[in-house]
C-alpha cells in the first residue's frame, strides 16, 4: 500500500480529502456492518479504511492516476477491495450493474456533484446512499417543497429515497480546507413503487425548472392545456417549486403517455 498522506490534492478533480475523525467514523457507521459498498473517490482513504473494517465488499471508483495505483497495489493484497480506475460519470452505471452494491458512499466532487448526484438518484439500491456535498448543494438536495431552494435534484433524490442530514462539517475538517462548509446525507429507500419512469421524471423537472421565476404553465406552454393541468391536479399558475414529488411524478406521467 502506498502513503496516502503524501501527495497534493489536485484542483481539476476538485479534491478535498476528509481528516475528520469522528466525521469519518460517523459517516462509515451509517452503512451496515457486512453490506456490499461502492466508494466514489477514495482519494487518500480516510473513509475506505474505515469502511473496510465494516463492509463485505468494498468496490472503489478512483480517477486520479497516482491514486488509483495506489489502491490496485492495495487490491491485489485484500480480496475484500476491487478498484475501477475511471471516471465516475463513465464508469457509475456499468460498474454498479456488474458489482450490485447495496450502499454507495462518496465525498463528491463539486464540480461535478449536480450532473452526478442525477445519476445516483437513479439507482435503486437496496441499501442507500451517504453522500457528502458542498453545504449549499445538501441543502438544496434535501429542501422540501416551497422552499427557495428546492429544485430539480430535490425531486429527483425522493424517486426513491427518503433525505435526512447526517452532519454538517466545516472547512478546518479537509486539508486543504474547502472556501465552503460541507454536509453529509443520508439516503436510504421509502419502498413505494414509482408511479413514473426516473428519466421521465428528470426530463420533466430539466424543463420544469429551466424558468424558476415563471409559473409552472409557462414552462410547459404548449404542452398543456387547461384541462390537462386539471387531469393531474395541478395549479398552472404556480411556481415551480411549489410542486411536491408526488405533484411532479404525475406530471411526467401525464407528459410521457403524450409522447
């Protein structure tokens, strides 16, 4: 195994490594002892050496050249560990149809985390998701219905998941420290059958939110008349994010039968 406090942190992959150690201890208790994980960006591993005392298998997804050889040398070595070196937003679908982890955890990239999390969101697993993000991107990702900052990812992460917010954490608790806090959540599966398709459902917030500021009717103009907005039991003069998951799930319903 390589040193994994070497090494500097690379902008471009937008990597802040975790060194918190009670955060790192909560946030690997939140998966059960023995249950199959997928890990996005291990980077040094802080939070894989901790779940590799807890998990039965452990499947991480690494970019960076000089870490991803690290951890293949550190594979070759534990049975338990199996490394993907590629990136997540080519590899996630592919790599979680072959392995079938029932948990994935990561501390996202941010400058990726919007078009990421949209593919997370999609999975349904049979365990859930521990996911850290910019504070501001948690917050809106776990924001209920009429809030300002509810939004497309809001809905998308309910398809299948309940949100709650594990823990909030400051700059200090990454080297190097982020300009942002951070927050971590939790995702773990409602078991109520989806009443529509997940890309059904994000094609129709991707347009439902294109004009946030507008009422909902403007963003679908042309798509819907008077009468459908009654059909599905939505009022077309409000905004977007007055719209709760289940008022959504119908509309995309509603729009994919007119395809």
């Amino acid at each position: 195994m390589g040193n994994f406090d070497q090494g500097r942190a690379k902008k471009s992959l937008g990597q802040h490594f975790l060194v918190d150690r009670s955060a790192i201890a909560r946030i690997a208790a939140a998966i059960p002892e023995g249950a199959s994980t997928l890990e996005i960006g291990p980077g040094r591993g802080a939070i894989t050496e901790s779940l590799l005392k807890r998990v039965g298998k452990l499947i991480l997804i690494e970019k960076d050249d000089d870490l991803a050889a690290m951890w293949q040398e550190r594979a070759e070595s534990d049975d338990k560990l199996t490394l993907v070196h590629d990136d997540v937003m080519q590899c996630l679908l592919p790599t979680v149809a072959e392995y079938h982890p029932a948990w994935i955890a990561g501390n996202l990239p941010y400058n990726i985390s919007g078009p990421l999390s949209a593919a997370l969101f999609s999975l349904n697993l049979a365990g859930g998701l521990v996911l850290m993000y910019q504070r501001e991107v948690a917050d809106r990702i776990n924001a209920d219905a009429g809030s300002k900052t509810y939004g497309g990812l809001s809905v998308l992460a309910r398809h299948f998941y309940d949100v709650k917010r594990l823990l909030v954490l400051p700059p200090g608790a990454f080297v190097p420290p982020p300009k942002v806090h951070s927050a971590v959540l939790l995702l773990t599966p409602h078991g109520r059958p989806p009443v529509c398709e997940f890309d059904a459902l994000q094609r129709t917030v991707r347009q439902g939110f294109a004009h946030r500021r507008k009422t909902i009717n403007n963003n679908f103009r042309g798509d819907m008349s008077a009468e459908d907005w009654a059909s599905v039991g939505i009022d077309p003069g409000d905004r977007p994010e007055r719209l709760d998951y289940p008022a959504w799930a119908r509309l995309a319903t509603f729009l994919a039968a007119k395809l």
